[in-house]
C-alpha cells in the first residue's frame, strides 16, 4: 500500500482534500427590533422599557381600582440579579484559574495545556537521551538497476543519497541501532557504500552495516570509533507494558533537520501495517511489520530509526513508518522486539526464520465448503517454494497441514507461531492431509531466503 512512507526519499502524495459535512441552516427566528449603537466616544443609546398606559398614584394617593401594574418594569430584586450573577462568575473563574495552577504544576504552559512540571519531565527525557540520538547521511550505488528513486534532471549520474536516524545501543562497542531501509537500498537490499553518523553537538562517524533483517526493517551499524553516550532503554519484557495515553517522546533528523525533538503520546498497541510494494526491504511479495506501536508524536521521512522515549527519557520503540496522507499516524517497533533482534543479528550476523517452503492461508467456511473438508483445523497449502523441504516431501497445492509435532493448527498465525519456535538445522513432523488420507511427514527446518517474505 502506497499511502505508508519510510524514510528513502520518494515523492509525495497529493494531500487529501478534507472532508466537509454541511452545516444545515440557521432557523429562522421572528425579527426584533435592534438598539441603535452610539457613536464613537459617546455612551450607548438604550431605549427606555415600555411601560403600562395607567398612570402610576402620585405618593400619598392610592391607585384608581381599575389601575393595571407596569408589566415591563423590573423590580429591585430583578435589577441587582444580574450584578450579583457578575460577581459570583469572577469569583468562580478565578478560583479555577488558581485550581487549573496548582493542578498543572507551577503554573500554565505558553504553548499549549502542558503544565509546567510536565514540561520540566519532558526536557529532562531529552537529555537523558538526546547524546546518544545519531543522523544519519547515506550515500549508495547507481550501479543497483532499477530503483523508487528517481534522480534529479541534470543528476543522474550522481550517487543517490538519504538521511535517517540512529541511536547507540552500546557505547564500549560503538554499537548503533536503526532500520534497515535507512542503511540499505529499499530495493535492491545492498548496504549503503557509505555512512556518516553525526552527533547532536557536531561529531562525526563513520559507519559500516554490522548486519540486518530485512523483514522487521531492523539494522545494526558499528561506528569507527566510540560515541559519546549511549541510550537507555525503558526495562519492558514487552509492548504490552505500554500504556495507552502516556507521553511519548520521538528524537530524529526529519527532511535533513538534525536533532529535531515532537511529543504526543502512545496511540494504540499491537498495529499490522502493511509494506509498501514498491519498497520492498521486507523481501518479495506481501510483507507486513506487526506489533507495532502507533504514536501521533509527529514523525516525517528522516525520522526513520530514531528512538521513540517515554517520560523517563528510556526508549520505548524504534520509528520506522507514518501513514502519508494523514496526520499523528506514526508507527515504531516496539524496543523489546528491536533490542532481541539486534542482538540475533550481533552475535551472528543475522536473524534466523526458519522454513520449510509452504505458503499456507488460513481455511474458512469457504474453503472448508469448496473442499468438503470435515472441519477447520489446519492450514490450506496455496503453493510450495521450489526445491525446499516441502517440495521434497511432496506435498502439493491444496493439502491441509493439520498438526505440527502432535498439536493441532488452528489457523496460519497459529502456523507461524509454532513455525517460529524451530531453527534452521532442526526437524519438525507434519500430519498432512491429501485427498481426504492423512500422512505423517517429517521435514527438515531450513533458513528462509532473503528474496522470500
């Protein structure tokens, strides 16, 4: 889908013409006569209220019997109300500005309804982590073929370049944190031929790509030598741990401006979102990032590995995508997620998916119609990769795998779930339905190619 962006340099969208519902029409009331307004620098003109045509008794005279009260004359007690209403609403709006004070910390914000304390919070987050928060400039190859970039009239033999973010997870180790479509061709999937790193006060490093994964749009740079700091990262076993509504704190380098600072909040948990096909870093074919956290604290092209922080200045996530053609619509893989694939990726090199070459959809009542299968267990077999395990065992398009070591599938999440607990080099047994027989396979779990999603 084209409408989510990622930090390489792409065209934009045409923005969304707002929608607007009409606005129905006032009703229409009976007119009034209107009080004509006094000129400049003279006192309002107010006509006199209409009085009763009896006469009023003179003092010490009692009033004829047929006599009738004025009808529009206010009473005393009338008269003083709206005085009193007055005072009591200034007395009122000043014990809530003093309530609104003492609420918001040590007074109101200028910019907004931030009280003080809380600005104070969020200025101290930023120093905490600002140090260790990198730009970056990438340089790459013309030599990769076809591309989503599209060079500048009068540049097309010139190296096309991007800028992105980072955040050093390990200062001993100069090690840096950032996605992978900020070091590499989102196309052809080649590294960068070159990386400077620049801190916030100016240093500059260079950089070389450590390793990625490609699926989960995370990469690992090793500087060349140690940065001045290193992050901190919020202590989550998982995204779960969020909550909804705290603060949430995005530092980065968007549209080239360095050490750019937004603040909003966590906007919701566990998003799907799609990748789209003309950026293919996740590998051929459909691709999608899951357990994303989405944040509306503002986030452009540039932003794009940067650290997403809490209050505490600790990193929570790793942004990565915006939704383009709207607005506080910012996704960041969760720190967990990240920080475990980084370390995959330290210690060898890489992230390890295991595979047996079956491309499987989950079976509705559809399909359980269209086959005459008995129930819904299992996955239905859409196609095989050539030459894999899968391939060798024979199984086929339209076979159900039902079990996986004994366990029953209940749908293909379920499929990748279980999938996901093997490792290349390791063996699983599948109950195999074909044809209305079941038969026991046992496959060999291998590592999935980098050109298949």
């Amino acid at each position: 889908m084209d409408e989510f962006n990622f930090s390489s340099p792409s065209s934009s969208p045409a923005p969304a013409q707002p929608v607007t519902q009409p606005v129905a029409q006032p009703t229409q009331s009976p007119a009034t006569p209107v009080q004509p307004l006094a000129a400049p620098g003279e006192p309002p003109v107010i006509s006199p209220p209409a009085v009763a045509q009896a006469a009023l008794p003179l003092p010490g005279q009692s009033a004829p019997a047929n006599a009738q009260a004025p009808a529009n004359v206010p009473s005393p007690t009338t008269a003083v109300n709206p005085l009193l209403a007055m005072l009591g609403g200034g007395v009122l709006a000043c014990c809530l500005v003093i309530l609104g004070m003492l609420i918001g910390g040590k007074g109101l914000s200028g910019a907004g309804f931030v009280g003080r304390g809380e600005q104070e919070r969020i200025v101290n987050a930023v120093s905490k982590v600002a140090p260790a928060v990198m730009n970056i400039d990438t340089e790459f190859s013309n030599e990769n073929g076809d591309s989503q970039f599209l060079p500048t009239p009068g540049m097309e033999n010139q190296p096309r370049a991007g800028k992105g973010t980072g955040v050093i997870i390990d200062r001993e180790q100069a090690l840096m944190l950032t996605n992978s479509h900020v070091v590499s061709d989102p196309d052809s999937g080649v590294a960068a031929k070159k990386i400077i790193v620049t801190t916030r006060d100016g240093q500059k490093f260079n950089g070389k790509v450590l390793g990625r994964d490609r699926r989960n749009d995370i990469a690992v740079v090793k500087l060349t030598k140690s940065p001045p700091a290193e992050a901190k990262l919020a202590p989550m076993k998982s995204a779960t741990d969020l909550q909804i509504g705290q603060w949430a704190i995005a530092l980065g380098n968007p549209f080239g401006n360095a050490n750019t600072i937004t603040v909003g909040v966590v906007s919701a948990l566990g998003r799907t979102i799609p990748v789209p096909s003309n950026n293919r870093f996740s590998g051929e074919g459909k691709a999608e990032l899951k357990d994303m956290i989405q944040t509306d604290a503002a986030i452009n092209p540039g932003n794009s590995g940067g650290p997403l922080c809490n209050i505490n200045g600790e990193v929570i996530g790793i942004n990565t995508a915006i939704f383009g053609i709207g607005t506080g619509l910012g996704f960041s893989i969760p720190i967990t997620k990240a920080k475990s694939l980084a370390d995959e990726i330290i210690k060898k090199g890489r992230v390890e998916y295991a595979f047996v070459g079956v491309y499987e959809e989950t079976i509705t009542d559809g399909l359980k119609n269209e086959f005459g299968l008995p129930d819904k267990i299992g996955v239905m077999v859409k196609g095989i990769h050539p030459g894999s395990s899968a391939a060798k065992a024979q199984i086929v398009e339209g076979d159900v795998i039902r079990k996986f070591d004994g366990q029953n599938i209940k749908n293909a999440d379920d499929w990748e779930k279980k999938l996901a607990t093997k490792k290349p080099g390791d063996s699983v047994k599948l109950e195999v339905s074909h044809e209305g027989s079941n038969k026991t396979l046992t496959l060999k779990i291998e590592q999935k190619p980098d050109n298949v999603e």
